[in-house]
C-alpha cells in the first residue's frame, strides 16, 4: 500500500477550507437565518441538521458516477464558496454561500474517504494548522479581515488545494476506489466497524466537534488563562494568553501520528479524552486549561488507534475494478459522522435557547471517539506515514508558537492626573460582536464605542470560544481595539458573559449567577470598583437580565439592585446593561425602589431594540442620587442588534 504527501497535503488544506466555511455558517444559522432571535431554536436546528442529512446521500452519487469526478466538483465548489465569503458579503447571500460551500464540502469529504483508506495524518494536520493559524490570527478568521494579506493568503490556499486535487493518483491506499459501482450495496450501519479507515473517516465529525469546541480551540485557551490570572471566579486580560496553544498543538499531533502502544496502554487516549470533556462539561473557569491540554491529547491518541493501515484482502483484489466494500463503506462513514458532528453542535449549543442541560453532549461525544478508538484493530506492521511525525509536530508547533509572541500587550489601566470631575459610561449588548448582517465586525463595534470617548464600558453578550460563533474570543479582541483592560463575568458558561472595560484601575470584582427562574440562557451581575485616584472609587456592575418566558425579569432585577447597593456600600453607583425592561415596568421599578435614578429620563423615549428601526428601550443606566447625569445618547450603528447606550456622569464633590 502506498501514501503520497501530497494525499495528506491536500486533505489537510481542504479540512482547513471546510473548517473555514463552517465558522461563517454556523453563526450565520443565530444571525441571519435565525433573523435576531425571532425564529424558533427548532426551525434553526432544522435548518442546521438538514444539510448534513442531505450529505448522507452523497456516497450513492460516489458510487453511481465514480470518486473522481465527484471529487473535483466538490472541490472546485468548496473553493469558489470560500473565496467568495472573503468578500464578506453579509446578509442572505453570505448565508447561502456558506451553506453552497458547507454541502459542497461534506461531498468532497465523501469523495475522498471513498478514495483514501488512512486519513488520520490529513486530518490531524488539517486540525492542528488550522488551529496555529487561527492562533496567530488572533482568533479572527481570514474571511472577516478582507484585507490584502487575507486575499493574497486565501487565493495561494485554495489554488494549492485545488492543484493538489486535481492531480491524478491521490490515493491513500492500493487501488482506485470506486473506479467503478460498487457490487454490494452498503448502508450507514456498516460504516462504522468497515476495515481501510472507516473508523478514522467515521470519527471525522466528531473529532472536528471536540476540537473546535475544547481541544484545539485558541479563544478557549486564552479564555482558561484569564481565568488563572484572577483566580476569585472572574477572568481578566491575561499576558501571553495564548501560551497554551502551541503545547496543546504539539501534543495532539504527536500523539496522532506516533504509534500508540500496546495492550492497555492504548486506554491513555481515550481516557485523557474524556477526562478532559468531563472537566470541559463541569462548566469552570479554573479548568479549562487541564481540560484543554487533557482533550488534545486524548483526541490525538484516539485517531492514532483507528489508522489502520492494513488492506484486507476482499478489497486488495477487487482494487481497481469494483471497489470492494471499504470504499463505500468509508463514504458512509464520514457522513455518518459529520451528521454526528452537526447533531452534537445543534444540541449543545440549543441549549441556551430551549433550556435543557448541555452538559453531556460533549462527554458523549467523547465516549463515541474513545469506544471506536479503543476497539479498533491494532495494526501489527504500522506503515510510516507521509511525514516524520516529530518534524511535522515541530513545523505546526513552530506555527504556533508565533501565535503568543506576535499576540498584542495587554492595555495597563492608571490614574492619569488624578481623579477625574466626569466618568463617560457606555453600555452595549454586542450579540457576540456580530452585526445586523451577520459580518463578524469588531471595528464597527469599536468604532461607535469610540466615538463616545468612554472611561468604562459594559459589555453584554459577550462571547469568548463558543464554536457556534465561529470561535472568537471577541472580548479580547474588542478590548485591544479599544485599549481597555476588562473584567469579565460568566453566565451562561465561563465563555459566555458580561464583561466591564475600565480606563481606571479595577478593585474587589465579584459575580452574582442569577436565578434562571424560567428563562433558558444563564445570567449574572458583575460588580467592580474603579479607583479613580487619592481614595475616590465608584462601583459599576454590568448585567443583562434574562425575562422567563412571557414574563418581566422581575426577579432578576430585584437580585441585581439589592446586590448592587450592597456591594457600592454608600460610593457611587452604575448598574447599566440590556435590562430587557421598559420604562414603567415593574422590573424597572425594582431600580427605582433600591433608590437608583434612570440616566436616560430627560431624554425618554430612548429606543435601543432592533438597531436597524429601534422601538423598544431596553437598554439602561441607572446611577445612585450623588452622580449627575448628562449627555445621554443611543448612537446609531448597525452592527449589533441593539444600539449602545451612553451617558457622561459627574462625581460627587470631593
């Protein structure tokens, strides 16, 4: 049995492509189709999981017209799709190119696995590059930066996967699979236990999912150091955030293209995979990293179990001919498991709309990998892969690790002159920093905060790894732009939050979960204290009440108040957010009772919801009687789905 370098090469760089397509898609399913929240979570999952269901039919259109030509359709497609998102279109049109290039995609993976009997080492390069270039990126994909360098980077990608493509005998193993029909029909049930790499094609998707959701994910690395840095259940700008990234790509790489050992010793994989799922479900600040590090291992270590190299002899003497079983059998496979990656991802992350526990879904997929990994045959006369294993590792590590060194410095707040006569607020839910037309843009988030030259800013769903969103940790981007330190506080998992920037030196932060009472997505008060200088301080808490369905968050806005005026013990007070209240509703009226003043009362009626045609104000700032309000302000900018709120205070005479 042969493998080429250039089979690997190019499989490599089309997972890099797919996995490029999929961070624009999967937000576009919440942003554009799901058109800013009013469209039921079942229709989205719907929308979501049909494309995959549709890709199950793509191994029958591989065995009727043959691997090849289908191949290169797809790849020609998948090609076209991904530069043409580089544009960055936005709207419908970005949506229905990202999903012609997600389905194109999934039957260029069908094609190849009918074509290719040993992946894993295109696999794991393909997830461990992308994950050192999303690293050195800073976590922004090519595809929203659209600059020159993005074009000249995604042109030479895709000219090379396409060049790799089309270049005849990209076999992985002996023989032209499906050079012809196949004899025996096989469905999706003898996909999995197939031998010549169906368990390796089946264990695509769901590795594909862990990766990007725990093992190989920068935001969450970076997020797990923030937490290191505060260690009192918030997270703050962390230096060399990204540090973890390089060792997490070094240690899954060698693990999956090292042989891994005999008898029970081949159980370390699958039990570092899911030790570090059950540390990732625990839902912990404080343990992302060894969940991290754990995972990456572990998920390596698996896909080394199920690179069979070994031919059986069926399909060594129909190879060329007919095909054997293998190949179809290998179609069905990746299908099958890119579905099982679209099952888990929809199901993980629907949770934050419909409310049930997420927790297991990725324990379960955890489990999958490691009971296909473990049970797979061990291959008495492992064959030498495409590439010296520890020199591949030590290039995609080498990637990496310029991923920290190039990383920006993270802003230090001071006291300037001393304390100021004036603070400037702004409060903003950024939707996960994607604007109406579903573009990632952080530098018109940046830009409308700007304009108001703030002194803090609070910031509302706040997202920091979710795969969903594409994988950004869009906080530390934001606060790079905006040269601000911040403090971010978890809801609904210690990825997604509240955060406060501050010009000011931050004290004393705290977090308050709030009941849930009813409503599906978690939520919490983070309280801080700015020292302005010479003993001045005031307390600001950021928040973003959840209402239970049909109902005011009443409840919720009660917590915050009281915790709110306890923590400020008698300083100077913010409390600012999207409140998901109106003027004369009794949540409101829980602010108004602790003794807080609405900022915006001179200037009412201040819509804030939708950002395009605003008619709701839902959006506040309440301050504490000693602080004087001014100048408030909703600036119009499109990219959230709420506008910004603003309001210059006056301190207090000293």
């Amino acid at each position: 049995m042969r493998y080429r370098q250039l089979t690997t090469g190019t499989l490599a760089l089309g997972v890099l492509l797919l996995i490029d397509v999929l961070r624009v898609w999967l937000p576009g399913i919440i942003t554009i189709f799901g058109q800013a929240a009013s469209t039921p979570a079942e229709l989205m999952g719907a929308f979501a999981l049909g494309w995959f269901v549709l890709a199950m039919g793509a191994p029958a259109v591989v065995r009727r017209v043959g691997a090849r030509p289908v191949t290169l359709v797809a790849a020609v497609a998948l090609a076209v799709a991904r530069l043409a998102l580089t544009t960055a279109p936005g709207g419908r049109t970005q949506l229905w190119l990202a999903t012609a290039g997600l389905l194109a995609g999934l039957v260029w993976l069908v094609g190849v696995a009918a074509d290719t009997d040993r992946p894993v080492p295109g696999l794991a390069l393909g997830f461990a590059v992308n994950a050192a270039v999303h690293a050195v990126l800073d976590t922004v994909d090519l595809v929203w930066r659209g600059d020159w360098v993005a074009w000249l980077l995604s042109v030479v990608a895709v000219a090379v996967f396409l060049a790799g493509t089309a270049q005849p005998g990209r076999r992985g193993g002996a023989g032209d699979a499906l050079a012809g029909p196949a004899d025996a029909p096989v469905g999706p049930a003898d996909a999995a236990a197939g031998p010549g790499g169906g368990r390796a094609w089946l264990l695509a998707g769901p590795a594909l999912l862990l990766a990007g959701m725990v093992a190989l994910s920068p935001a969450l690395a970076r997020t797990g150091m923030s937490y290191l840095v505060a260690g009192d259940g918030v997270a703050r700008s962390p230096l060399f955030g990204l540090a973890p990234v390089p060792v997490a790509v070094a240690g899954f790489l060698c693990a999956a293209l090292t042989r891994p050992p005999r008898g029970w010793g081949r159980a370390y994989g699958p039990v570092a995979l899911l030790a570090g799922a059950v540390l990732f479900a625990l839902d912990r600040g404080d343990l992302l990293l060894p969940a991290i590090l754990l995972a990456a291992v572990g998920l390596g270590a698996c896909l080394a179990l199920t690179d069979d190299t070994s031919q059986p002899a069926a399909d060594t003497a129909s190879a060329g001919t007919a095909g054997g079983t293998s190949a179809p059998r290998r179609g069905y496979a990746v299908a099958a498991g890119m579905l099982v990656f679209a099952l888990g991802a929809v199901g993980y992350y629907s949770a934050y709309d419909l409310g049930y526990p997420n927790a297991a879904v990725p324990v379960v997929v955890a489990v999958l990998i490691a009971a296909v990994a473990f049970t797979a045959r061990p291959v008495a006369d492992r064959l030498p892969g495409p590439f010296p294993p520890l020199r591949a590792a030590a290039a995609v590590t080498a990637l990496a690790l310029l991923a920290p060194v190039l990383a920006d410095e993270v802003p230090v707040a001071s006291n300037r002159d001393g304390p100021p006569e004036r603070l400037t607020v702004v409060a903003y839910n950024i939707r996960m920093g994607f604007g109406l037309d579903g573009r990632f843009d952080l530098a018109g988030l940046a830009q409308v905060v700007e304009r108001q030259r703030p002194d803090v800013v609070l910031l509302s769903e706040v997202d920091r790894a979710w795969l969903l969103n594409g994988g950004h940790d869009t906080l530390d981007l934001l606060a790079d732009r905006l040269a601000m330190p911040y403090v971010f506080g978890p809801a609904a998992d210690p990825v997604w939050g509240d955060a406060v920037l501050s010009r000011w030196p931050v004290r004393d932060p705290r977090t308050l979960p709030l009941a849930a009472v009813g409503a599906p997505t978690g939520a919490q008060a983070l309280a801080v204290t700015l020292d302005l200088g010479d003993g001045v301080r005031t307390t600001v808490v950021s928040t973003h009440l959840q209402p239970p369905p049909g109902k005011g968050p009443v409840v919720q806005a009660r917590a915050v108040a009281d915790f709110a005026t306890r923590y400020a013990a008698g300083r100077p007070l913010v409390v600012a957010g999207d409140l998901n209240t109106e003027p004369g509703d009794e949540a409101f009226a829980e602010f108004t009772k602790a003794g807080l003043v609405d900022a915006f009362a001179a200037a009412r009626p201040l819509a804030t919801s939708p950002a395009d045609d605003p008619r709701q104000q839902i959006d506040h700032i309440f301050v504490s009687p000693g602080l004087t309000p001014s100048d408030p302000v909703a600036p119009r900018s499109t990219a959230s789905d709420h506008l910004p709120v603003a309001v210059t205070v006056t301190l207090p005479p000293r």
